[in-house]
C-alpha cells in the first residue's frame, strides 16, 4: 500500500486497498514481456532522442539503465511486487531507482496502454515463428515416416468403420496437408501480429512530434497500427492466434485419437516408446498412451481459452478497458500448450513403432474391396448403381456364409451376375484396390510417393523463404 509509488499518485488521496492491489496485479504472469517491454521502450526512447523531444545524452541514460534492469531480470534480481502491477510498471519503477528522475522522461509520448499492444505483439510475433518452426519439424517427421510406409496396407475407415484398403503413408500425409494449413495460418495471423502500436499513446495518438515509422523499422514490424483508437483497443491478433491454435490442437487431437485407438489391443496397429507412455500403479501388464491422451486433453483447454478471449472483448466499448489484461494468462497458456503439444508429438512420432502385418490383415476384414468389385462390373458396361447392389448381394452371400469375397467361388459370383469373370480375383486383392487409385490425391503407392516428393520440396521452399530476421534487440 505505498501511495507515492503509484505513477498515478497526484489524483489520489487514498493508498489503494490492499486486496485491491493483489487483484489488479498482473506481474506474476505478465513478466514473461520483460524483454519485449524494454526492447520498445529503448526504441521509444531512441526515437524520442532523435526527435529532439529528449537530450541525447538523456537517452543514452535511459538506455543503459534499462539494459542493466534486463540483466537484473534476467539474474532473478527485480523482485516483483504486487504494488507495482505490471511488468511496465517493474521496468520503469526500477530504471528511476538505478538512473534518478530522468527515467521518467521514459513515459513522454507513451501510454501503458500502447506499450503494452506493443509487448504483446512483439512476444506473440516471437511465439509464433517458433510455433511455426514446430509445426515443420513435425511435418518432416510425418514425410519419413510416411516414406517408409508409402506401401504399408492399411484399413482406411468412414463412420470408423473399415472402408477401402489405403496405405498408412497416405493416412500419414493427410495429417501432412492439416498442418501445412495450419502453419500457412500462422504465418498469415503474423503479418497482422506485427503492426505498431505505438504512438498511439493512450487512446488519441499523441501532440509530440513522434516518429512511428522509424520505432517500427527498429523493432522489426511491418507497418504502423493506422488507428490510434483501434491500436489500443483491439485484441483481434491475440483471437486470430488462439483460433489458428485451437485448429492445430484440433487436429493433434483428432490424430492422438486415431493413436489411442491404434494403441489398444483390439487393433494393435502401433506401438508407442516406453519414453512417450506410461505404466499403471496396479496393473503390472499395462501401457498406457497418455502423451496423444494428454495432448487430446489439452485441445479443450485452448478451445476454451479461445471461447473466453472472444466473450472477453465482445462487450468492450473503444478503447482501452482494464478487462483486457485478461488476455495475457489465455495467450500465454494457449502458446505454452501448443508448443509442448507439437514437441511432444515430434518425439512420439519420431519413435513410433508400426506393425505392418496387423495393419495388412485389418485391411482384409469387413469386405474392403467389395467398391472394387462393383467399379469391376460398371467397367464391364454395368451402370454403377446396378454393379452397387450385385456387390452388395455377393457381401451378404459371404457375411451368411462366414466367408470373404475371395473365398466365393467363380460360379457363385457368375450366378450373381454372368459377367463376371476369373480376373475378378485380381480386383479384389488390396493391393490391386490401393494401386488403382492413382488419381491425383489417391492413396496408389506411386501417387503417395510423388504427394511426399512435392511436398518435400514444397517444404524446402517454404523454410527459406517467409520469416522476417529478427534484428538483435539494441542495447543487448
Ligand atoms: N497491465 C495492463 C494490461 O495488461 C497494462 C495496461 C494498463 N493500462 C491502464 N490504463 N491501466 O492491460
């Protein structure tokens, strides 16, 4: 309760209450911006200097005090305090302590509510990227594995059950395409991420004679938020973030349940690494996956994260309202999880084991080829809808008889429709089934290895090219 350290302290007669205090405070969580606060507050402070709105000679001050706060950071030696609120607050309060009362030339054109925008942008565009790098990572993980199994049969399933033979390369390289997206839609929320904030001061921009463009060529943005009351009050960045989050979640989430499944003894199609599993405090015989189960897991929490980000700024009028300092423990929640998620698939995939036969053999069951046969007889002059229902009347033969289609003899299938012929056995092999779709996108062996090659290269393209360097922050 120490009233004269309140930057706002003239207006108020009153220490603000002690409860109070904790439950504004936000450096517990919001310190994590300690280094983006002090990289655009020396950019501030440098563009204030060149302006001619501080002395040079003031800014070097100010600049290396604050290089030195970092490194007391950095060292643990800033307690954090919940009289002090925020990170902002830590970083100047501490910077008057080292320098005297220049520091408070700091704050001239500024307003906690455009630097803290620009903190977050400048955090978000660094999480981001380094999302981004996960998400290739994971990809090339998928493309070996997917090349090495580019023939391994598989059950393809609709409704979760078996459907058409496929190959796991093919089932692999699907999950490929989803995160392909998902990292185009990272790279897409970025170009919005890095736009300045600053200079818009608190709401109405600022009488000083600023330059915005020249601070956001220092930090590395890409232009300049073109509103000030938008600058301050909008959050959309952080959403459009969480949204692109709660996709790539989604989808580890549907590919941990595909895992699960795979795990479990009734298919017996993978096997995890004793590194990604865990056992039971009772049952000596059991592994378990709990990395795909924690990763399905915590899907529901940045889609929840996601719901309370939009609730929380659906309701705000223009501009800057206290609410939105609850967007910090969302964001910072949403990108831990992600960034775990998307390592700790990279491990498990890395070390998965395949079990090639159990795979081939579920690829037999359920009548799998029973499309191919009907394809067969609409290529013999049948109309589709009339082969359909032969092939349906052969797999009813078969599930009365407990047999499979290959197991009917030529003479039962003829009775069925004289049309067919002895080359009928090759339809119904899974290979031929697999082979035969060598349309673009299909699953045939050589349309799965040219699908892996493209995208290949397409990867090797796209890690060159699209990431803006971050300069090396000044004064570090
Ligand atoms: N901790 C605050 C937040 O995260 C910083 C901005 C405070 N601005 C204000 N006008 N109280 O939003």
């Amino acid at each position: 309760m120490s009233k004269p350290n309140k930057p706002w302290g003239g207006r108020f007669s009153q220490p603000t209450d002690a409860f109070m205090e904790s439950f504004s405070a936000s450096i517990h969580y919001d310190s994590r911006l300690y280094r983006q606060d002090i990289q655009g507050s020396m950019a501030h402070c440098r563009m204030l200097a060149r302006q001619g709105i501080i002395a040079e000679a003031e800014a070097d001050l100010i600049v290396s005090g604050l290089a030195r706060v970092k490194v007391e950071i950095e060292e643990g030696r800033l307690p954090f305090r919940d009289d002090q609120e925020d990170i902002h607050m830590h970083v100047e309060n501490r910077l008057r302590e080292l320098i005297g009362p220049v520091a408070g030339k700091l704050h001239t054109a500024r307003s906690r509510n455009d630097q803290v925008a620009t903190d977050l942008r400048l955090w978000l565009r660094e999480e981001v990227d380094a999302i981004r790098d996960a998400i290739l990572t994971l990809q090339r993980i998928l493309l070996t594995l997917a090349e090495a199994h580019i023939e391994t049969i598989m059950p393809g399933f609709t409704h979760l059950q078996n459907a058409q033979p496929i190959t796991f390369g093919h089932h692999l390289m699907a999950y490929f395409e989803m995160l392909d997206r998902d990292r185009q839609r990272f790279a897409e929320a970025r170009k919005r991420i890095n736009q300045l904030p600053l200079g818009a001061a608190a709401l109405a921009g600022t009488p000083y004679p600023i330059d915005r463009e020249w601070v956001a060529k220092e930090l590395n943005f890409d232009g300049i938020c073109r509103n000030s009351l938008d600058a301050v009050s909008d959050r959309d960045f952080v959403i459009e973030t969480a949204a692109s989050c709660a996709l790539v979640m989604t989808h580890l989430s549907r590919f941990s349940e595909e895992l699960i499944l795979w795990s479990s003894q009734a298919f017996g199609f993978v096997e995890l690494s004793d590194a990604f599993a865990t056992g039971s405090s009772i049952m000596p015989q059991k592994k378990n996956p709990d990395a795909p189960e924690l990763v399905r897991g915590k899907s529901g929490r940045v889609t929840g994260h996601l719901m309370g980000l939009l609730t929380l700024m659906k309701g705000l009028p223009l501009s800057y309202n206290r609410d939105m300092q609850e967007d910090k423990e969302a964001i910072f929640d949403i990108i831990e999880t992600v960034r775990g998620c998307l390592k700790v698939f990279a491990g498990m995939l890395a070390e998965i084991r395949i079990h090639r036969t159990a795979m081939a053999s579920a690829a037999k069951v359920g009548f799998t080829t029973a499309t191919d046969l009907a394809d067969y007889l609409a290529r013999q002059g049948i109309p589709f809808r009339k082969a359909h229902e032969v092939s349906g009347r052969l797999v009813r033969l078969c599930v009365e008889s407990g047999r499979t289609l290959e197991q009917l003899s030529l003479a039962e299938m003829q009775a069925a429709d004289p049309r067919i012929g002895p080359e009928v056995v090759e339809v119904l092999a899974v290979t031929a089934s697999v082979n035969a779709r060598k349309v673009t996108g299909g699953t045939a062996f050589s349309t799965v290895r040219t699908a892996i090659e493209t995208a290949r290269k397409r990867l090797d393209e796209s890690s060159e090219s699209g990431k803006i360097p971050t300069k090396p922050q000044p004064g570090s």
